[in-house]
C-alpha cells in the first residue's frame, strides 16, 4: 500500500497528485509471445491437439453440443474447442446463432524491439502505456486516441456499449468504413 506521498513519487510521469495505491512488483504481465506457446504446452500435455496458422471456418453440432471445428484443412471432430478470434469473435459467433457482444476499437500500439533505450519496466500515464515484454523489448500503447466505427456489430450491441462509450468519449472518437475493408461487416 501507498500513501500520497509515495503513489505521487511512483506515477510522478503523470502530472497528478495521487491519494494513495498498490505497488505490486510481483504481479504479472500478459505477454503473447509466452503465454500462448505455454497454453498451447499444457493442452497438448492434457492430451489435446493445437492447430496453427489454420482458420477455423465454423463447427459442427449434434444434440445441440459442440461435435467439430471446420477448418480450411479439414473438419476436426472434438467436443471441446477455444476461441481465440479477438476483434472476429462475434461475427465468428453470429454465424452460428450464438450471440456474444463484443465492443471493437481500434487504437495504435506498437512493439519496440530491445535495445539500448532507457524505457523503464512499466509505465502508465493518461497517454502512453509502456510495458516490457519477455524478449527484452517493449509494447508502447497509445492512450486516448481510439477510434470507434461504425459497423452492424457495432449498432447491434449499441445498446449495451453506448454507456461505456460515453463515459470515455473524450478517448474516443468516430472511426471511419475501415473495418468493412477487413471483414467486419457481421
């Protein structure tokens, strides 16, 4: 736990003069590039199989359950299968009549490979977001400058996302027709 004087010290970077916080230097970071080789470790060591850089096209149901995952390889008979379709999952979804809202928004984020920088560990501001990675480089995030367009899926779930989005619309702002151009129409 943090006192003012030691929550302002340590989120000096922002501007702000904080009340309190929680430093916890053993917390973790979620880093792709050694979370999913892990993930995918420990499937295959349950006795499952992990499929690579192959779409998955739809599924299979019988009796109402999860029978296969149609792939452009093949069909994959299994009852048990994960999504991981990020910005696609609910069109992915919709296509089977299952409903799972989903609030896109594009923003910029980059990776800087590691070098002789001076980026600290982490760092959060109202603007930037600096966070290292396992490979000794950094994901440097851009902070309010998202952009929302205008989809179905977007209007579809309008609704249930209106008020977040208006709660943040100072970080936020009207997108264009870019996501149609990638696929996301559904």
């Amino acid at each position: 736990m943090l006192d003012s004087a030691e929550a302002s010290e340590r989120g000096k970077a922002t501007g702000r003069v904080w009340k309190g916080g929680v430093f916890s230097p053993t917390d973790g970071t979620a880093d792709p590039s050694r979370a999913a080789p892990a993930v995918a470790r420990a499937i295959v060591k349950l006795g499952g199989a992990v499929v690579q850089n192959c779409a998955a096209r739809g599924i299979e149901t019988e009796a109402g359950k999860l029978s296969a995952v149609v792939t452009e390889r093949g069909t994959i008979r299994t009852k048990i299968a994960i999504l991981a379709g990020g910005a696609w999952a609910s069109s992915f979804c919709r296509q089977h009549g299952i409903r799972f809202p989903q609030a896109s928004i594009r923003s910029s984020i980059l990776s800087v490979a590691a070098g002789d920088g001076d980026l600290p560990d982490a760092l959060h501001t109202a603007r930037v977001s600096v966070t290292r990675r396992g490979d000794g480089g950094s994901t440097l995030a851009i902070s309010g400058r998202g952009r929302v367009d205008l989809t179905p899926q977007t209007m579809r779930f309008a609704g249930q996302f209106l008020p977040m989005f208006m709660r943040r619309w100072r970080s936020l702002s009207p997108g264009g027709s870019r996501a149609f151009g990638v696929g996301m129409r559904a």
